[in-house]
C-alpha cells in the first residue's frame, strides 16, 4: 500500500518540465547510484545521511520536493519526514527509481552531464544575442537536466577561452570541438533530447519546430514559423541576453504544454452554433 506522503510516478511525470515542477532529489546510495547512472529528469543527486546539513536549503526554494531511492522504502522516506520536519512539503517517489524504469519513463545518463561547480551546478557558455537554439537548450537544461544551471551569454569570438577558463560546457557553436551543437540537418537541442534521453512524444514534437525555425526550414512543421517570430520578438525587446532567456522560459513552456495536451484542441470564432 502506497505512503500517504508519496507520489505515483505517472503523475510525477506529468508534473516534471512545468515551471512549477517540485525539487526532484535523488538520495540513492552511490552503490545503487554506480550500479544505474541514471536520474529521474531535473534530480538533483544529495547523500541521505548529510539531509541535516542540506535541508535548510530547500526551505528557502519555497517549493515541494519528491524524494527519490532506489525502491521509495526507507531512504527516501526517512528524508521527506525530515525536509517536513523542516517545513518542506516533500513525498517519496512511490516504487522509487526501479518502478520508474519499470515503466520505461525518461532517464538522464549522468555520464552526458557536464562537471559542476563548486555549488554543484553545471556551467554552459555560448554565443550572445540568442535567437532560437540558443534559448531552447537553457529552457531544456534548466527544466529537465539541471534546474540550477548556469548559462553565460559571450562574444563568438570568446566563447571557447572562456569554457576553457570557466570550466564551462560550449554548446550551438560552430566549432570542431564543441560537442553540444548542430549536426547534418538536426538543431542542438534536437541532440540534447536525444542524449539526454528526453525522446518522449512532447519533446519529439516540440524538437522539430524548434528545428524548423532555428535552421531556416519552417515547412517542417507549421508552429515553427510562430516560433521564429516571437523569438525574433524577443530579441528585440531584450538587450540583456538573461533577461531574455527569462522571458523566454515562459514561451517555451507554452510551446511544450501545447506539445503535450493541447495539438487536438483548436480555437474558431465567432463559436460554431450547437446544432439542434
């Protein structure tokens, strides 16, 4: 019988990728965690025996967390009754990692994570002045690989000495060693999807029409062209390349709820009168 203070995870997964997301935390202990190098999109790996010392952490977060262990026994119960104690509404991933992969849910590699910084954070650099790939693969990142990462907007011309001086991972550069970036006629953040092991249905969709308006080739679906639009919109309304990775966040988040719940649902006016 599942804990009162635990989440199933079909509907974890409905929940992973919305701005409202819960702090996912991954308490496995490192011979689990060696033996699957995996993580639950957006998880963040913590040692179960120090949750005294980082726990206040997620107090000032303000958001509900999911505790994750290998099965949702002891260790992921144990620190979601402490972060509550704390004042952090948190549950346990009911079935924990194994019943997530059970049912063949999308996980991260940690072997395709860059290093972190000292904060525990992965650090990306790329060209400034975004456009489209180039804030589709933050929205990526930060929603379902590493909420706390940190994107450093720079000179083409500096990118590459400055992931070299900021231990940063450069991505969408047109570089022979640059990993993150186009290849053939995919986008970077058709590689990251892939990759990272995101290839669900949503981000499929969502992952061509990022394509088609980042490689100039809106036939390939018919959102793209929208897509370039308000890209170019907002690289007109921001001098400030975070400022306008902030705002849009928002817009990606839209285009994904779209690619997720709302492809048959269509809008006309005035209203089709109800037939008699």
């Amino acid at each position: 019988m599942p804990s009162p203070n635990s989440i199933s995870a079909d509907k974890l997964l409905r929940l992973i990728g919305r701005p409202d997301s819960p702090v996912l935390i991954d308490v496995c202990t490192e011979e689990d965690f060696t033996a699957n190098p995996r993580l639950i999109p957006g998880a963040v790996r913590r040692a179960w025996v120090d949750v005294p010392a980082w726990g206040p952490d997620f107090v000032a977060a303000g958001r509900p967390a999911v505790v994750i262990c290998k099965k949702g026994l002891k260790l992921s119960q144990g620190v979601a009754a402490w972060l509550r104690h704390e004042g952090v509404p948190a549950d346990s991933l009911d079935g924990g990692v194994m019943a997530w992969q059970e049912a063949k849910l999308p996980t991260v590699p940690a072997a395709k994570l860059p290093r972190r910084d000292a904060k525990g954070r992965t650090v990306w650099v790329t060209r400034s002045r975004p456009k489209v790939d180039r804030i589709a693969c933050p929205w990526l990142i930060r929603r379902f690989v590493d909420p706390a990462a940190v994107f450093l907007f720079v000179a083409p011309s500096d990118v590459m000495d400055v992931a070299e001086r900021f231990a940063a991972t450069p991505f969408d550069v047109d570089h022979p060693d640059v990993h993150w970036s186009h290849r053939g006629p995919r986008c970077t953040f058709d590689l990251m999807v892939e990759e990272f092991g995101l290839e669900t249905a949503p981000l499929k969709r969502l992952a061509a029409i990022v394509r088609g308006a980042d490689t100039g080739h809106p036939e390939i679906a018919p959102e793209s062209a929208g897509l370039l639009a308000a890209s170019l919109g907002l690289s007109r309304m921001y001098a400030d390349d975070l400022a306008q990775l902030e705002a849009g966040m928002g817009i990606y988040d839209a285009f994904y709820r779209w690619c997720r719940d709302a492809t048959d649902e269509g809008h006309d006016w005035p209203p089709t009168a109800k037939k008699s």
